[in-house]
C-alpha cells in the first residue's frame, strides 16, 4: 500500500511541476507583453 502512496506522490509531483511550469511561461509571456505595452506608451507620451 505504502508503495501505491509514493508512487501517486510522485505523480502528483511532477504535475505539480509542469503546471508551476506552464505558470512560470505564461507569467514571462505576460510580463513581456507589458513590457511592450509600456515601451509603446512611452513612445507615445513622448511625441
């Protein structure tokens, strides 16, 4: 039975993983979306 538990532990662990993963990815792409927000309101601030 033990060995059932670790077994779905680890499983849970690595889709843990890829989600906090997926999260990471998807926090830079939108961190770099404001990025070139900002970089484009700049422009236009400054015209």
């Amino acid at each position: 039975m033990s060995e059932n538990l670790n077994s779905n532990n680890i499983e849970n662990d690595d889709f843990n993983f890829i989600n906090e993963e997926s999260d990471y990815k998807d926090l830079i792409t939108r961190l770099n979306e404001i990025k070139s927000t900002i970089a484009l309101l700049e422009k236009t601030i400054s015209k």
